[in-house]
C-alpha cells in the first residue's frame, strides 16, 4: 500500500475486501462477547438462588 | 501403563480442575489473540504488497484462509472429543464438544462467505457447486445438524450421544474438503502455503497469513475455553464446589 486512498479503495477490489473483513469482525465480536455474558449471567443466576 | 502415567488425564477431566485451568488460560490466549490480529492486519492489508494477478482482492486470504483452517480444525476437535464421550463415558469431553460446534460454524460461514466474496472479482461469480465450496457447504450442515441433534432430546444424554455418532459418520469429510482440489478438477485454487516445504508465496504476503493463522487459533482457544466454562457450570449447579466457589465470590 503506496496511499490512504489505494488502501480504502483496495485497488478497486474494495466492495469485495471490505465487506468480507466487516462480516468476519461482526461475527468475531459476537463470538468473543457471548461466553463471557452468559457466565456471569449463569452466575449472577446461582448466587441468587444460593441466597434465596 | 501404570496407573501413576495417567493422573494428568483425570485431573483433567475433572470439571472442577479443568474450569479453574480454563479460567486462567483464556485470557492469555485472548491477549495474544489480539496483538495477533493487530499485526496479522498490519502486514495483511498494508505492509504485504498487492499480488501480480489478483491486486488487492487477494487480501481476503488473511480472513479467508484462517477462518477455512479452523473450521476442519475445529470439527477434528468435535469429533475427538465426541468419541473419548462416547467411549469412556467422559462428561467433560461432550462438553468441549457442545463447547466448539458453534464455533466451527461460525468458522465455516465465514469461509463460505469470505471466499465467496472472493470468488466474485476473480472467478465472475460468487457460487459454484464445485468439490471445495460444496464439500465446505456440507461442513457447515454437519456442524448445524450437531448442534440441532443436541437440543432435539428430552434427555440431555441422548443428545450428546446422537450428537456424537453424527460428528464420528461427519469425519469422513474432512480429508474430502482438505484433498478437493487435488482430486477433482476445481475452480479453488491449491495450497499456497505446505509444511516442511517451500511454501508458493513471498514472505511478506506469508508471514501476515501464518501470524492470522495463529492468531484466530489463539481467538479460537479463549473462545472455546469460555465456553467450556459456561458448559460446565451449567451442568455442574448442583455440585458441592460450585456452591462454595459461588460463596468466596
């Protein structure tokens, strides 16, 4: 990569390359959020019961 | 073998043990996950230079390649674990196994997806029933049709082990995919990158795609290791080191 402008443009490969990086990092995020969220639901949920 | 030479393997499979390990492992693997990724990008969409047929568009490899990588990675993973399951009866292996399916097919939809992005620039469209793309598509429909099995069960064993016997018969496409495009004629390009011999491709295109190779697969293991914890506090509420982990909390 020579300029900021190749780079967004992808050297006209940019409504292909784009798109592919946006899909695989939404769905990485999600990935990586998902586990961690339901175990301190999961134990948030026991404590609760345990004090009950 | 003694007895002694396999405490390892018992104490980890024990859920306790194995919880605690995954506790503290999982961000080390998230960590260089991410410093991975960060200059995996930096050397894959900057630093590599475009490629003498393909421009730019082939920098969808560095998503592209990891993401296919794992997806047969991940599925050898379910399925081993889905055999010592079935064979010695392990609760913790069907749990790694329920653990990882979801990743590998979030794995394989962004193979699918990434190369069919890819295929349109270079091969005029974004599908073709060729050996590669379907052997992948088939992939994809084991890992759904694990996951379905699973929950389709009043009784969670029954699950687990229709589960099981699906990903074992599911094996069999792994090597169809891997030797695809030796096989059959294919529209799929052949490995660029081998081991133990000269890869075809220039350093500065390679080593952004082996640090995204090994970056994803760190991502992969933090991923899965969170998972497997969220697996087995699930199954093991009632247990007694549950409640007193739960307590010092």
């Amino acid at each position: 990569m020579t300029s900021l402008h190749e780079f967004l443009t992808m050297g006209g490969y940019g409504a292909y390359v784009w798109p592919a990086y946006i899909i695989a990092a939404v769905v990485m995020v999600a990935n990586a959020i998902v586990p961690g969220r339901r175990l301190r639901r999961m134990r948030a949920a026991l404590q609760r019961k345990d004090a009950a | 073998m003694s007895p002694s030479n396999w405490t390892w393997f018992h104490r980890l499979a024990s859920p306790p043990y194995f919880y605690r390990l995954a506790g503290r492992l999982a961000p080390w693997f998230g960590w260089a996950a991410a410093l991975g990724l960060a200059a995996g990008l930096y050397g894959g969409l900057w630093l590599a230079p475009a490629d003498y047929q393909q421009g730019d568009g082939f920098r969808i490899i560095y998503i592209h390649v990891p993401s296919a990588y794992l997806s047969m990675m991940c599925y050898m993973l379910v399925a081993g674990a889905s055999a010592i399951g079935l064979v010695w009866r392990m609760k913790l292996a069907h749990a790694v196994a329920v653990a990882a399916a979801p990743l590998g097919a979030s794995f394989t939809f962004l193979a699918l997806i990434t190369g069919s992005l890819w295929g349109k620039p270079m091969w005029g469209t974004y599908w073709v029933w060729d050996a590669r793309l379907t052997s992948e598509l088939i992939l994809l429909f084991l890992y759904l049709g694990f996951i379905a099995l699973h929950q389709a069960y009043e009784d969670p064993r029954s699950g687990e082990r229709a589960g099981a016997v699906l990903a074992l018969v599911g094996v069999v496409n792994v090597p169809i995919i891997h030797y695809s495009v030796v096989w059959w004629s294919s529209l799929h390009q052949g490995s660029t990158v081998f081991v133990g011999s000269k890869s075809d491709i220039s350093a500065s295109m390679l080593i952004p795609l082996l640090t995204m190779i090994a970056a994803f697969t760190c991502y992969f293991a933090a991923c899965l290791l969170k998972r497997i914890q969220a697996e087995i506090l699930e199954r093991e509420q009632n247990a007694g080191w549950v409640r007193e982990m739960l307590e010092q909390t």
